[in-house]
C-alpha cells in the first residue's frame, strides 16, 4: 500500500466537520488517489463517507483543467509553399510575384505579353 507524503495527511480535514473548505477537499482526493485504494476502502479507512469523497473527486475533476498532451506531433514544413515570391518590375508598371520553380519559357510569354500591351 502506498504511503501518503505527511504534508497531505496533515491537510486531511477534520472527520466529524459537515463541511469541507476548498483546500481540505483538494487534500483528501489527492490522499485518495494516492492511496490507490478503492473509494470504499479508502474512505473507510479515514473515516469519511464514500459518498463525499466521490462528489468532491467529481467536483473537482470538472474544475481541473485538461492535463497536456504528452506528445505532440510536428510535421516539417511544406518547403516549396514557404519560399519567398520574386518580385518582377516590368517597364510597364506591371508587378509580377512568381515562384522560383515557374516555367522559363511560359515566364517569358506573360513578360511579353505584359509589355506589349503597355505600348498600345
């Protein structure tokens, strides 16, 4: 049977009290929990009605916030999609952002395409 640290034995809260103090509460279910015992057995051997232990684990439980993952996935990013656009100025006034992997040839068409149309 696990013992308990004295510090939570301490804190436990007086078994003939009708009511329990937020703290006292926390320190009994932390004693249940570590006991490992089950709830009868545990509260039968404090001295507390099993009922009331139960209501504060629930209680408290709901108040607790979600613990953290304990493992958390990352993934590399996608490397073609994070590199940086080539600004193009074109005589024109035309502003081209293309990617490094644009097609040469189909670069040079809409650069000629852009120009001409900025004679007419």
């Amino acid at each position: 049977m696990p013992k308990l640290p004295a510090a939570a034995i301490a804190e436990l809260p007086d078994r003939s009290r009708l009511r329990w103090k937020y703290m006292e509460a926390r320190a009994v279910v932390a004693a249940y929990e570590a006991s490992g015992l089950s709830l009868e057995k545990f509260a039968s051997r404090e001295g507390f009605k099993p009922e009331r232990v139960a209501r504060w684990t629930r209680k408290l439980k709901v108040e607790m916030p979600p613990k953290a993952p304990k493992f958390v996935e990352l993934r590399p990013a996608d490397v073609r999609r994070r590199s940086t656009p080539i600004e193009i100025v074109l005589r024109s006034g035309h502003i081209l952002f293309v990617e490094e992997s644009i097609d040469p040839t189909a670069l040079r068409r809409v650069m000629e395409l852009l120009e001409r149309d900025a004679e007419c």
